[in-house]
C-alpha cells in the first residue's frame, strides 16, 4: 500500500525542487549581500582607516624631517630591498615588485638616494645596471617604520582573537584577488 503524503509534505517536495532548479551562482549570492548594504560600504572603512592610519603615521615622523619626505611606496620599497638583501637588487625588480612602470621606479629610487636611504652602484661587467644596496640611514629608517607599523596593527586588531585575524587577513586577500581579476578584465 502506497502512503499518501500530506500537504505539508507535499509542499516540502515542491520547494525542494523549486530550490534546485533556482540554484544561485556566487555573483548572484554576492550580489545579494551587497544589496543589504549602501554601495561604497568596504571602501568607506577602508578610507577610514588609511585616514587615520595616516594621522599616526605622520605624528610617528613629526621630529625626523628626513623620515616625513618619505611616501608610503618609498618606505615599502625600503623594506623590500632589506628582505631581499641576500640577491643582488635592480630597478627592474622594484619595477616588478610594486607592479609600477619604469619612470616611476626612477623616481622613487632618485628620492631615496637623495635622502641618503639607499646607493645604487655599477656592476662591473655591465655599467648600464645599477645594483641597489641600503645605506645605514635606510635601516634605521626602516627599523623604526616596522616599530610603528607594529604598533598601529596592535592597536588596530585589539580585541580581536588569532583566528580571527588570519581571517581577516584571508578576506582581504581574496578581496584583493578578486579587484586584480576586475582590473585585469577592464583593461582586457
């Protein structure tokens, strides 16, 4: 004997198949999300934070005149040529690194050997290349901007467990994948 199913059965059988044939791709899903919220929400933070991020960054610097002509792309670029000080460093790795053109690679080195924070010096077999070394006032420079950089980021995740920031730092890398795919498809 075949059991009739009730109404309430029968609806559960037709929403589930509704549900199944309704499946959202992740943009739908994503968009969505989005929609519960006034567009320019992430980006609003973000703003936020580089804001002050900025305020604290130019009071760390207020008694080194030296250290404030430095921009943020100057100071980072410091630090990657200390973490890669074991191989010897060209411009075209600055190029390479900070995804940025010729030009502006020239005139962030030319600053920096202005102020005196790194050395660029002929190779010997070729004098068109110019190998880039950091002065001590380079390191210094750098060690004191990882002590604020530390600082900033343990003020900026207090309160907030391990795991959730790794988790932070996971989102904000897909993020960051994603508007690269964005911006590979604009100019494509």
């Amino acid at each position: 004997m075949v059991r009739k199913k009730t109404v309430a059965e029968s609806k559960t059988v037709a929403e589930r198949k509704t549900a199944k044939e309704k499946k959202t791709t992740p943009e739908e899903k994503t968009t969505n999300i989005t929609e519960k919220f006034k567009p320019g929400f992430v980006l609003g933070k973000f703003r936020k934070i580089n804001i002050i991020v900025k305020k604290i960054w130019s009071n760390t610097w207020k008694d080194s005149t030296i250290d404030q002509e430095l921009t943020p792309v100057q100071g980072a670029t410091i630090g990657f040529l200390i973490d890669n000080s074991d191989r010897d460093l060209f411009q075209k790795d600055v190029e390479k690194e900070f995804n940025i053109t010729g030009a502006t690679a020239t005139n962030i080195l030319k600053c920096l050997e202005k102020c005196n924070m790194i050395r660029r010096e002929s190779v010997e077999n070729d004098g068109r290349l110019k190998k880039i070394t950091v002065t001590e006032l380079g390191k210094h420079h750098d060690e004191n901007a990882l002590r604020a950089l530390k600082k900033i980021e343990n003020n900026m995740f207090n309160g907030m467990s391990e795991e959730e920031i790794i988790l932070f730092n996971n989102l904000l890398e897909k993020c960051v994948s994603n508007l690269e795919i964005l911006s590979q498809n604009e100019i494509n």
